[in-house]
C-alpha cells in the first residue's frame, strides 16, 4: 500500500523504520509537527520523525494545523491508500480522515479501551499496573476509541520508569503496526469495536501531578517517581529549591523515618514516607545534571532533621 506516516517523537521512530523496511508498502510522505524551539538557544529544531524521513529521502509535511487546506490539497494529490500514526500530536479533522481509502489507523500505548488519552504508559506505572500492552486502532473523531484491528502485551517490570517501557512498548509496537498494515492490504484483517467497559482515562501529566507527596504510602512515592521519568520528571522541594527525583528504592523493613525526613549515610540517602522509607538513588538539584543522591547529599551537608519539603508549584 502506499503510506502517509503520520509521527513526531522519538517513540514513533521503530515504526516509521518498520514501514520504510517493509517490502510490501511505500511510505511516500511522512506528517509530523512543526519545527519547535530546543536547548538554551530555543532555535528551531525539527522532530525525530522528521529528521529521520529526511535521512531516508522522504517527503516531509508539517503542517502547523492539520485542517490547513494547503496540506489536505497535498494529501489528496499524494493519494494514500493508508496513513499510520503513531503519537502525532495534533487531532486530525474530518476531513483528513476522509482521504486515504483504509483511513488512520493509530498505535496506542495500552490495552484499550484502557488508557485512553495522551500519556497511557505513565497512568498504568502511576495505577500499579502489572500488563499493558500496544492497539492499532482505526482513528475516528472521539478520543482513543476507534475499533481496534491488533494487540500485544507487555508486563511491567517493578523497577520500569515510563521511558523503560515506552521503549519496549515502541519497538514491539512498531512489528504490530507493519502486521496491521498487511492484514489491512490482504484484506485479512477486521478492525472489532471496542468493549464499553473498562474504559480509562490517560491525559497528560502536568508538573504538578509529578510532586512526591512523601507523606503517601512508600508505593506510591516510587510509582510518581517511576511514572514521571524522565517525563515531566517527579519532583520535591529541598531548602525551598527544586529537587528531581529520578531513582527510588523499596526499603520495606524500615519503618523509622518520618514522613520526608531524610538520613544520609557515606552512600546511601533514605527518606521516610507514609509508610516506610524509601532510598533515594538520584537526584537532580535545581540548574544541575542528575548525579548519584549519596553524591548529592555529601554536597548539600543535610542537617539533622532536615526534611524534604512540600509546596504549590510555582
């Protein structure tokens, strides 16, 4: 079939190589998002998706809505029998949709109809999920819930931060968006409507749902953590200053510390929670790189009772 790849982050780079590896279909143009700002200089730096179709001499559009008429002229003269997406980030209208003959067809970072919405592997880490899993689904105009034609699972290990399985999730998911596309040319494969129940929600996370609350439950503290790494990075407040947290440990048997009250040893920080304490691993203090937290604390000087605070973001 001849593709329109529709694709922006780096997540969406494995399947934009699957498609372009594939003997069976031609990506002849790929839509992603406009060039954005980047780094201390904010010049203008074009997506991962783009760069990567430009390395493999492929057409590029980046329209800065999706409803410009000037891209769906292009779209129509191009002529596409089906246009997979995976994380675009923009809603494509009606008559977008309209064009290609087998439409959009998404691939979705979850078991749907769970998770639906625009960060799905960060909810499932945050709910303590144990499977996940990728859909391609046929996009239609509500949110994430368009028939679903492929699944396939993924467990989620106990130490896996959102990168961790977004990576797994991104390349598995890129052999299941090529499947689909096959099954849709050979006419082998059926898209099946979604079940009504068990349908939940995934919108973005904001910086301020990425605050640790250390007076919750130990559990919970190393789910914000995990779930918020590197994206938008969980956070805490040390002497009124910014302080990520990037890697947390379990520490069950210790039950000692107070909700937030720290305790550095030559190579280990621990901070107590709602329930017992958990060890800090690394950190990343305001307008510094990330380093090892017993580095952190070494330098800090942390004084007896000092604690990791709370605070409205800013």
């Amino acid at each position: 079939m001849k593709l329109v790849f529709a694709g922006t982050p780096e997540v969406a780079v494995p399947a934009l190589d699957a498609l372009i590896a594939s003997d069976r279909h031609e990506v002849a143009a790929v839509v992603t998002r406009p060039d954005a700002p980047a780094g201390r200089g904010r010049r203008l730096v074009a997506s991962p998706v783009a760069e990567r179709a430009e390395e493999a001499g492929i057409e590029v559009l980046k329209p800065v809505r999706p409803r410009d008429e000037a891209f769906l002229a292009r779209l129509r003269e191009i002529a596409p029998d089906c246009c997979p997406v995976v994380a675009y980030g923009a809603l494509l209208p009606r008559a977008a949709l309209d064009i290609p003959a087998h439409g959009w067809v998404n691939l979705h970072f979850s078991l749907l109809p769970a998770w639906r919405g625009a960060a799905p592997v960060q909810h499932a880490i945050l709910a303590g999920d144990e499977m996940t899993g990728a859909s391609t689904f046929q996009i239609e105009e509500g949110l994430d819930s368009g028939p679903v034609y492929g699944v396939i699972t993924e467990h989620v290990r106990p130490s896996d931060t959102s990168g961790d399985l977004l990576t797994r999730l991104a390349f598995a998911g890129a052999g299941l968006l090529a499947a689909t596309m096959d099954g849709i040319e050979d006419g082998t494969l059926k898209a099946v409507p979604q079940p009504s129940e068990g349908v939940s929600h995934a919108p973005k996370i904001a910086v301020e749902d990425a605050h640790v609350d250390f007076a919750a439950p130990a559990l919970r503290v190393d789910r914000v953590v995990r779930g918020c790494t590197p994206a938008p990075g969980a956070w805490t407040l040390f002497r009124g200053e910014r302080l990520k947290l990037i890697q947390t440990a379990l520490l069950p048997d210790r039950t000692d510390l107070a909700p937030g009250l720290l305790d550095a040893g030559k190579n280990q920080v621990f901070a107590g929670t709602g329930s017992h304490a958990v060890e800090l691993l690394w950190v990343q203090p305001q307008g510094k790189k990330p380093m090892k937290a017993a580095d952190w604390a070494r330098g800090v000087r942390i004084a007896p009772g000092e604690k990791l605070g709370t605070a409205d973001v800013g």
